[in-house]
C-alpha cells in the first residue's frame, strides 16, 4: 500500500503547480529564499522532473543554506545563472549538473573553491569541461571542495587527458571512492587503468565504452578493494575477468556488457571467487545456459541483466531456477536466443550473430521467418562438422516414439543427454514437446515469488502461457515491472489475455508494463490492458500486429481511458488510426477546419483590395475560427483518452500511415506537458509538424519525425532543426535517399 505524502509534499506539489502554470502572476519569487531547506530541495527536484525550471526561480532557490542541487539536463539555464552557484551555495553537498552542455570549466572550479563540505560531483556530459576545470589559479588557494570529495562522475568529457586525471584530480581528492570515467578514451589508457583498478583505494569504478582497454592492466597486479566495476563495452577478455575475480573477492557489482569476448569461463571464475555479487550484467555477450548455472550459485545477486545473449536458450530460465537461495528483484533476460529458425517441432538452430534489428527487419521483409526444413547456407559455418548435414528426422507416430527423459538441471553432474546437447555450439531453443510439462515462466514465478520486483522476458518465445501468467498473478504480488513476447495464436480464445488481465488485477504494484503483440491478434490483448487492470500504470509500451491492420481508434480509445496517471506510452504498429482521431479528440471537426480556412481566404482578399495597402492590425475584426477555439477551450471538456494524454511526458507513435500535419497539430496540443515525442513512419507529416510540437508542447526536450527518406528532429540543447536525410538504403520502406545533414 502506498504511503499517504505529508503535509510537505503537499504544500510542495501545489506551490511546484503554481510556478509552472502561473509563475510571478500568484508566486513571489523572492519569498522562495524563505523556505526550508527540506522545502525548496524538493521543490527544485520537482521542477527539474518536470523541465519547467527557468532562470527566474533558480537564482532565488540558491541559499547558504542549499546542501543538494539537482539540475540534471537543465540545459536551457543561463551560464550566467550557474556561475552563482559556487558562491551562493557554500554549504553544498551534492551537485548534479549532468547533461548541461553550457557548464564550463569555470562553473566546476568556483564550485570546488567556495564549496568546502561538498561530497559529490556529477559532470557527465559537460563536454566543455577539460583539465582546466580541476586545477587551482596561480593567485588563487588550492581547490578545497577537493578535500571532502567522495564521488566524481565525469562521463562523456572527452576533453579530460591522462594527466589532468592524474595529476589534478587523484591527487588533490585523497577520499575519493567512486569515479565514473565512461566515455573517456583520451584518459584512460592501460597503464592508467591499472592504476585506478589496483592502487588508489577507489571502491567504485567505472571505464565503460573506453575501447581502448585490454587484458594488460589487470596481469600482474596484487588485491584491489573495488566493490563495483563496470567495463562494458572494451576490449577484455575471459583472461581479465578472471584475474579481476581473483584480486576482487569483495566485488558486489559487475557489468561487462556489449564485451564480445566474453564467455562461460569468464563468468564460472567470476561467481566462483565473488561470492558477495549482488548485481550483474553481461547482455550481448557470448555466454550459453552454462553459464546460467553458474550464476544460479550466488547466493546474493540481486540483480541480472543478460539480454540479447544469442547462445542462451530458453533453458537458461530452468538454470535460474535451480539457485533458488538467490534473493532475486531484477531479471532482465530480453532477446535471449532471439534468433533462432523454427525448423519443426522439434529442432531450431540460431542463425549467424546480426544486429538487434536484424530481426525485425526480416519479419517486415519476409512477412514471417523461416520454416523451411532445408538449412540456410550459413548454418554449416556455426555448427560442429559432424553436424553440418543436420536434418529433421523422419516423420514417426507419436506411440511409437519413446518418451525423452526430463532435461531439467539437478545438483551434481549433467545427464547424458543434456551433455550431447551441449555438446552443439548452439544448443536448440526448444527441446522435445514432453520436456515442457512445466513452463519455465511458471518455475520462476513460483520460486521467486518473494523477492521478484522487475521481470523482462520481450523477445523470448514460446515462454509465456495461460498458466505461467496465472502464476505470476497469484505470486509475484510485489511486481514493478514486467515485459513479455506474447506466443502466436495456439491456447483457448481468450485464456491468454484472461491471463494477462489477472496478472493487472493481482500485481497492483505494476508501474511499468512492456507487451508484444505482434504475432497474435492485439485486440483480446488491449481489451486485458483496459482498466481496471493495471490501476497504477505510468509507463506503457504495446506492439500490435501489423497482419491484424494495426492498432484502431476504438483500440486506443478504450487503452487510454481513465489512465490520467500514465506518463511514458509506446505504440507501435498503429496502422490502423485515422487522420481524424486527434483532430476528433481537441473537439476539432471538418466543418470546423472548413470554416476556418475560408475566412482566412476571404481576409487575404479583403488584404489584397487594398491595392497594396495593408489593413491595421487593430482594425482587423479576430477570426472566427479564434472566438470559436477560445470558447470550445472553455466550455467543452475534453474526451477520457485526451486527458490521459495530456499526463504523459514521453510520447512515441508508431506507424501510423494516415497522420497528416492537421493531426499532427491536434496531437501537440494534446501532448501539452510532454518533453520527449517521436513519430515514426508517417510519410504524410512535414516539418509544419515539427513547428506545432516546438509551439504546443511547452517542456519539450526532443522531438523527432522519421520519414521515408529522412529524419526531422529537434532538441532543446542545440535549438535548431536537423534534417538527416539516410544514407544508405531505408530498412522500414525499402528506398534509399541521399546522403547528408541539414540544419535551419
């Protein structure tokens, strides 16, 4: 059960209302410098998640008595503004400007000179921050905020060499603990890597996309009292992990994701010597179902993140449920053996490693993937050589075929049979028929029904069914967050979605809901969305079936009605929506448009009779079409599904053929609180579209319009409109376009 806010919370929501609705007209800027602090921290946060923080409420909020200012992605504050930072704020702790391009290296050093108690530092994405930033002025005393700082995050800040690392900032913070270097290649080379990792003390490190890193720093180094390290994204081997597993035993975060290099051994040596592991991450890499099982033995992890591992099967899921002394919340296992060709009922194989599109792009090409008994060219290239001439077995009656023994993993060596299955390089997706008396979903559900706080299986066939969805509804009571692949259209009509529409009613809990679709009819799905399933939804992302004509009007309306609360919403496939939906939902009608476009022709004739002359704006009578929207504002209240969206912050529509920039304009007064919104695949919407976002939606941070042949987009960072035509040819229509990027 939620907990009731307080009177604070209260007081701070109503007055962080005022401020973005009304603004000096009902507050005071000055009486902000009278509030606590535990008051206008808070409200600052509010703000900020909101993107309505401007530089005429900031310079009133910064205090001596500010302990913690969080301005992340505030892009649009004056420089002048942040430069007060520093002295207006001596008691400063906690300093968050991430994403604000406009910080520069003078901002950073007044903050660390005046600032003396400060604690944390986080800088990502300043990209005009260099050494500078960190070094003391000749005629000034050294930087004192260095002294007391603990964390320092300093992502994407590309202008930070070695030496300024080095020499600056671990020397002049001798109680630093945690330090982000992600994205910093100019910094991080293997010697200074090898210095960060084994002998300055850091309990936190982060070296993620530095691509020039390798297995040297971490050969011939003694114990390091690192608890997180994250290394995603570089160039390590089986060979480094295991050496980290030796010299961190305390280790209790790893994240090695996108590390192609990485297999099985590397990660039986990592849960063999780090017994204290809480949290892993090894998506896009090599490792199969053996390494589930070794990472079904610790006995601490908490969380998991292994998605788009194309050599794990669903079997992997069997493996997790062995460790059922794991105090599990977070499994994120999306796209795990994605890839893999129905070749009957009972053998698939995995096609070659692509990109996470690639299979999108040949279900949009093809129209469905391949069934064909025949094995594709490539497959002879992946599998061993006495499996190269692979083929289905012949056809044999059902009684007459004996029936295999169940492969599910038990304490103590593997089966026969488990052992020449992987054997194969590639184990099968599916095993025989009688292997899936229990589903897996259903073991997880029930094993982890305790702990089990975000679940995503998007992209995992053949997983989910009526009982496994009746398990989660009756068990995990305590889900936050949950992504499914629906399977094609094989159970009872409706026991599926009756399923899924428990699962809203049981885990009230739900926050974030993620729902593929596309394989089966998507109208039974919606109607389980519908409330009052999922009461207190705020994130929603569904994917229709394109072969069922999309997502309709009548669909959408009855998805969004009541959910006022909803504030992230991904549509995909939405073929099915009509040019007048939008226009249909802000009271806009044909003759409405009609009318309105008349008298402004009949007004620029009554221009041109002027002989050049040109009528006074005062004396020109206000169209009707305006009196006419002013009053429909007033009077006529708006339809359920355009109250929901107008709660939303980001908005992404896909494939719907039939917009036009009419409802294009309708969907930006609709979306009037909205920071991020992309459209994809509406060849008929033009840059107007882009001018009505710019215009309706007042926080806006991003908005981008992909179109056949080019992509319309817009951010508040660079406040310009970029069209990026494609350059090579088109994988969502087929056409090429030339080459090359415009801005205006």
């Amino acid at each position: 059960m939620d907990a009731v806010p307080s009177l604070l919370q209260l007081c701070i929501q109503k007055l962080a209302q005022s401020l973005i609705n009304y603004g000096p007209k009902k507050v005071r800027f000055r009486r902000l410098t009278e509030l606590p602090r535990q008051a206008l921290e808070p409200l600052l946060e509010l703000l900020v998640t909101k993107n309505a923080l401007n530089d005429n409420v900031l310079p009133h909020a910064l205090t001596r008595q500010t302990q913690r200012l969080y301005l992340e992605g505030q892009s649009h504050l004056r420089r002048c503004v942040l430069n007060t930072i520093g002295r207006s704020c001596p008691e400063l702790r906690m300093l968050d400007v991430r994403g604000c391009q406009q910080v520069d290296n003078r901002i950073v050093r007044d903050v660390l000179q005046y600032c003396e108690h400060l604690e944390t530092l986080r800088l990502d994405s300043c990209t005009k921050i260099s050494d500078s930033a960190f070094a003391p002025a000749l005629w000034k005393p050294p930087l004192a905020g260095f002294l007391g700082l603990c964390e320092l995050s300093v992502g994407k800040c590309a202008q930070i060499t070695a030496e300024g690392l080095m020499g600056y900032i671990i020397k002049g913070a001798p109680l630093l603990r945690r330090l982000d270097l992600a994205y910093c290649r100019l910094a991080i080379t293997d010697e200074v890597a090898s210095e960060l990792v084994f002998t300055l003390g850091l309990e936190a490190l982060d070296l993620s996309f530095c691509t020039q890193i390798t297995d040297a720093p971490f050969q011939a180094w003694p114990a390091t009292v690192l608890r997180e390290l994250r290394v995603s994204n570089t160039q390590i081997t089986d060979s480094a992990v295991e050496r980290i597993a030796r010299r961190a035993p305390q280790l209790e975060v790893f994240d090695a994701g996108c590390v192609s290099r990485l297999t099985d051994h590397g990660i039986k040596a990592l849960t063999e010597h780090c017994r204290q592991l809480k949290c892993l991450c090894v998506c896009y890499t090599q490792i199969s179902d053996a390494a589930f099982q070794s990472i079904a033995t610790c006995q601490h992890l908490e969380q998991l993140n292994a998605s788009w591992c194309l050599h794990a099967t669903s079997r992997s899921i069997e493996a997790l449920v062995l460790g059922s002394q794991m105090p599990l919340r977070e499994l994120v296992l999306d796209h795990v053996g994605a890839m893999n060709l129905d070749l009957g009922e009972r053998f698939s194989l995995l096609p070659p490693p692509a990109s996470p599109g690639w299979e999108a792009f040949t279900m949009k090409t093809s129209g469905a993937s391949s069934s064909s008994p025949t094995l594709p060219p490539w497959v002879s290239g992946i599998l061993p050589p006495d499996l190269s001439s692979f083929s289905l077995p012949p056809s044999v009656e059902t009684h007459d075929l004996p029936a295999p023994p169940l492969l599910l993993l038990t304490s103590g060596e593997l089966s026969p049979e488990r052992q020449s299955l992987d054997s194969v390089s590639r184990p099968p997706c599916h095993s025989w028929e009688a292997h899936t008396l229990t589903s897996p979903l259903k073991q997880l559900a029930s094993t982890y029904s305790s702990t089990l706080q975000q679940l995503r299986l998007d992209g995992m066939r053949d997983v989910v069914d009526a009982p496994a969805l009746e398990a989660v509804a009756s068990s995990c009571a305590s889900l936050q967050q949950l992504a499914l692949m629906l399977p094609p259209s094989r159970d009872a009509d409706g026991a599926l979605e009756a399923s899924l529409h428990n699962v809203g009613l049981s885990c009230s809990q739900l926050v974030m809901l993620h729902i593929d679709a596309s394989v089966r009819t998507h109208r039974p799905t919606v109607d389980s969305l519908a409330l009052p399933a999922f009461p207190k939804l705020r994130s929603l992302t569904l994917t229709c079936s394109a072969k069922s004509g999309g997502l309709g009007d009548a669909e959408l309306e009855h998805l969004l009605t009541g959910r006022t609360g909803l504030e992230s919403l991904d549509l995909r496939n939405c073929e099915g929506l009509s040019e007048g939906l939008f226009p249909r939902w802000c009271n806009r009608g044909e003759r409405h448009d009609e009318a309105e476009l008349v008298q402004r022709l009949d007004q620029a004739l009554i221009s041109s009779l002027h002989f050049g002359g040109t009528t006074p704006a005062s004396a020109q009578p206000p169209l009707q079409s305006d009196r006419l929207r002013n009053s429909r504002r007033r009077r006529h209240p708006r339809c359920p599904p355009a109250m929901a969206l107008r709660s939303l912050t980001s908005f992404s529509l896909g494939g719907a053929t039939a917009l036009s920039d009419r409802s294009a304009d309708a969907l930006a007064e609709l979306l009037h609180d909205s920071q991020t919104v992309v459209l994809r695949g509406s060849l008929l919407l033009t840059e107007e579209s882009l001018r009505s976002f710019r215009k309706c939606c007042r926080f806006l941070k991003l908005v981008s319009i992909v179109l056949r042949d080019r992509t319309l987009y817009w951010t508040s960072t660079t406040k310009t409109v970029k069209k990026r035509h494609h350059r090579l040819k088109s994988t969502l229509w087929g056409t090429s376009g030339s080459s090359g990027t415009e801005s205006n």
